[in-house]
C-alpha cells in the first residue's frame, strides 16, 4: 500500500481504454470447450493489467489468474461487462476492499442476463435483418448487398462495443441498478417482435415452391382456350406462400425435437429430387 | 479454369480470415455473403460469387452460435462451395448442395479445434503462474491461428485440385435430375434458417406479428427496407403502449378495485 501512496492514484488512461477495446474483438479467439471465452476476456484486459500491476509482481499473477477462470456471453453483450471489470480492478489496484470472489461474482452474475438480450437482438433480429437486406440485394449480383450488409452490421456492432466498455467503465458495479429497470426487457421484446415480422414476411416472399402438379383441365365454352387447374394455382388462391408457412412450422417442431438443422436440409434435397424426379416440383 | 499461383495465395489469406471470423463471430467475415464475395473477387468472377453469396446467406441466415452450442460452418461451405462453382464451372445449384455437407465437416472441424484449444487454456495458466502477460498473448493468438488453418488448408487443398480431370469428371457426373432437384430444394430449405431464428424468439404472444409479417408480405409489393421499417414502428408502439412497461400510469388507477391493487403491488415489488 505505501508505494502506490508514493506514486499516486493509479489510473486507467483513454489509451487503455482503447486498446482493450480493440482486444474485446479477439474475445472468442481461444473458445474452448473447458471455460469458453475465459483466455479470451483475459487477453482482453492485457493492457489494463499491465498499467495497474506491475510487472514480476503477486498481483499481477493474481490478476491473470483471475481472469482466466469461465466466462461465456454473447461477444458482444461482453463490452459493458470488460468496462465494469476494469473499474474494479482499478479501485483494487488503488487498495479498495475488492476481492477475486466479488470481480468473478460481477462477471458471472452479469453473462447470463446479457447474452439472454444480446441472442435475440444481434443474432435473431440485427444480424437476419441485415443480412437477408444484403442477401436480397445480392441475388442481383449487386456489390451493394455484401457491402450493406458489412458496413451496416459492424457500424452497429463496433458502436455497441465502445459503448459498452465506456459504460461500464465509468458505471462500475453500480450497472447492476441500471440492469434491474425494465430497459433490457424492452430491448429484447422488441428486437423480438422486429425481428418475428420480418421472419414472417421473408417466409412469404423469400422462398420459393412451385407445384404444378395439374388437377383438371377444362376447356372454357367462350373462349375455346384450356383452363388448367394445378395445386399451386389452387393454394396461391387461398393465399400466396401457405406451402413455405407449413413447411417452417414443420421446420420449428423438427428442430424443437432436436433433429439437427443439417438433416432436416438434407431432407428437402431428397424430396427436391425425388419432386422434380416425379415431375411433381419446379 | 487454371488458378494462377498469386490466386492460391489470395484464396489462402481470404480462407485465413473467414476461418478467423468463423470463431470471432465479430466482423461476420464468415458469412456467405462477405465470404463468397471475396473469393469471387480473387477468381476473377465476383459477380457469381455475390450471386452464390447471397443464395447461401439465406440459407445460413439462422445459423449461430448459441451459448456452447455450435453452429454449422458457412465459413468453410462459402469458400470451398464457390471455388468449385467459379474454378470447376459448376451451377450455382450444384454449389449450394455441396455447400451442406461441407457445413457439417466445417463443424466437425470447428468441434475438433475448439477442443484442442483446452490446451492452450491450460498453457494460459501457466503463464498466470508466472506472470507472463505476452505468452498469454501468444496462446491466445496461436489458437486464433489454428481456427484460421482449419478453413485455409481445406480451401487450398481444393483449389490445388480443382483444376485437375479427375475432380472435374467427378463434378461433370452428376446428373441432371440431381441438379434439377437441388435447384428445386434450394428455394425451399431457406424456411430451415427462418425456423432457427423464429424458434430462438417464440413467445406465443408475439407470434401475432410473425402471421401480420407473413400477410403484409403475401398481399403487397414492399421490399425488405419498408417492411423494417413497419415492424420497427410495431415494435416501438408495442412497447410505449403495453401496460407492463407503463406502471407509472398503472399507479394512477382508482384505488376501489382490490384484486387490481394486488397485481400492482407485487409489480412494484
């Protein structure tokens, strides 16, 4: 304690900042199966340990090893939790009463509620929003749909990561207040009703199944031409894309039962074939 | 079509990085539509790889990576798929089933590499042990590195044979029904990606805006921008008006009711 009395406060600088900023985007880099994105948080606070903790020093062995312990969350949802760690640690650097089990106890404590909001906003609503904007755009051959896609997803994502470590650097522990309120509810609700309509209307129009299988053909007395009646004309009466909405609710309590995504694709190539074999798809 | 030696360096670099946005999931550099893009750009046909890319994405489009469950690898069925569409002059159809099954090995391998990084986990440790903050780094990045491999050293093994009679012939055999069938299939299994992204979200009072997305698209002509911006607007007068997020006005309700007090105060609580 005297010798930080000596050489002053110990403070994280807007660099710091920065560049753990910079590292938070190599979070899941090292995900493995044992702690997930453990060595990842921990080499994202590198540049503050390395400020507060002098080098051959107890603490900073003490502090690697902290970081190092289980951590998992949505990468991005990860921000604000860096941005707390490094307000704790700094006040510990600087001799407050804060221990391991209180910083681990932050983390863990914060990980799950935040990739419970960070799933369905970035990969249910943002991320298909997106992409399905770029990939419509694409099926041209435009440039434009991988760019839109690229700059327009990273834009979001980058602001959000600075942000994120920015406030929760200056909240502290005190973010756990902010969290109680109903903000994140309301984020994650309408991100889910956002993305749900945009599901649904993407199940009309960006699918395509065509069956011309022919039920009847009559000739029309007046004009003399052939009506020909075929199952896909029948449903488009009813309404267009009914075959597309079936096939997702199936999808939906496939995958609910657990049948891998990949099966449940390779069984649509086998009825596509088997279709178009029999002369019953287009 | 004969891929020129500084080609094979730029489908290698471009493979690096996809392999590398695989795992980060950050700069989505793994998605079809970046993926396919680039390795278009590098043989010299970037137009069928945006095309490839924009078909796949829709395909991948609920493709994630949940918690500690992972997801099948657009990163090594874009690269490898548009190589053997641009390179072994296949149809884009052809493309997009042969992108399936290398998902499913893109994930095996990503299982595989995810388990080899316990390793270096450990070896983190250890370096905690002594103190050794660029060591850590080092582990961190190796591991990054071999993520990266796992995607390069397929895409370069497929590039240095694409060329050759034997994968041509092979590519060349597979008959039309198949193709035919494929190209039908394709503008179905989109609703399997659409399935994991409304499955992650359901919340049976929700679904009500799933059907009015569903019936706005049936009977109009809007594009995607209109209808974001509808389901934006939805979302948004959703939230101002439900009365759970409006408790302040809850409050304000005639006090008689006794039932309704109750409901309030274990809100408030």
């Amino acid at each position: 304690m005297s010798t930080e009395m000596t050489t002053g406060q110990k403070k994280l600088t807007k660099k710091d900042l920065f560049w753990v900023f910079v590292r938070s985007n190599f979070l899941q880099g090292s995900w493995n199966f044992e702690r997930m994105q453990a060595l990842g948080f921990a080499f994202g606070m590198t540049p503050a340990i390395r400020r507060l903790y002098p080098k051959g020093s107890e603490e900073r062995k003490q502090a690697m090893k902290r970081h190092n312990e289980f951590f998992n969350t949505h990468p991005f949802m990860a921000a604000p939790i860096v941005g707390v760690t490094l307000a704790m640690e700094e006040e510990r650097a600087n001799g407050a009463e804060i221990d391991d089990a209180a910083i681990n106890g932050i983390k863990v404590g914060l990980m799950g509620p935040l990739a419970g909001v960070g799933d369905p906003i970035f990969w249910g609503t943002l991320r298909p929003v997106f992409a399905a904007l770029g990939a419509s755009i694409a099926l041209s051959g435009s440039i434009l749909g991988p760019l839109l896609f690229f700059i327009l997803f990273n834009a979001v994502r980058l602001g959000m990561r600075w942000w994120g470590v920015s406030y929760g650097y200056r909240k502290g522990s005190d973010i756990v207040s902010d969290m109680a309120g109903n903000v994140l509810q309301k984020l994650t609700e309408g991100a889910s009703i956002l993305g749900l309509f945009v599901m649904g209307a993407l199940v009309n129009k960006w699918t395509k199944v065509n069956i011309p299988f022919v039920i009847s053909k009559v000739k029309n007395p007046t004009t003399g031409k052939t009506d020909i009646t075929t199952v896909q004309s029948v449903l488009d009466q009813l309404m267009p894309g009914l075959v597309p909405l079936a096939l997702t609710f199936l999808c939906m309590w496939l995958l609910r039962k657990k049948v891998n995504p990949l099966v449940i694709i390779l069984g649509f190539f086998a009825v596509g074939i088997l279709g178009y074999w029999a002369n019953i798809l287009r | 079509m004969d891929i020129s030696g500084v080609q094979i360096v730029l489908i290698f670099i471009v493979a690096c990085i996809s392999g590398m946005g695989s795992i980060l999931d950050e700069f989505q550099t793994h998605r079809p539509l970046i993926a396919c893009t680039l390795i278009g750009l590098v043989l010299g046909d970037m137009k069928t790889g945006i095309i490839i890319g924009g078909t796949l994405e829709m395909i991948a489009l609920g493709w994630m990576n949940i918690g500690a469950a992972v997801a099948p690898d657009a990163a090594l069925a874009s690269i490898i798929s548009t190589i053997l569409v641009v390179a072994g002059h296949q149809q884009i159809g052809a493309g997009i089933a042969l992108a399936i099954p290398l998902a499913a090995a893109g994930q095996v391998l990503t299982i595989l590499v995810r388990t080899i990084t316990v390793g270096f986990q450990h070896g983190a440790d250890r370096a905690a042990k002594e103190g050794n903050l660029r060591m850590m780094d080092w582990l961190h990045m190796s591991a990054l590195l071999l993520q990266a491999m796992r995607i390069a050293i397929p895409a370069l093994v497929v590039a240095l044979t694409v060329g050759t009679s034997a994968v041509r012939n092979m590519l060349d055999a597979i008959p039309e029904v198949v193709t035919g069938g494929l190209n039908v299939a394709g503008g179905m299994i989109v609703v399997v990606g659409y399935a994991m992204v409304i499955n992650m979200m359901r919340a049976g009072y929700l679904m009500p805006f799933f059907f009015l997305g569903f019936v706005v698209a049936a009977f109009t002509n809007f594009n995607l921008v209109a209808l974001g911006v509808i389901g934006l607007v939805l979302a948004l007068i959703f939230i101002q008006l439900h009365p759970k997020y409006n408790t302040q006005y809850a409050a304000a309700a005639p006090a008689g009711d006794s039932g309704l007090d109750d409901d309030l105060d274990d809100e408030l609580d």
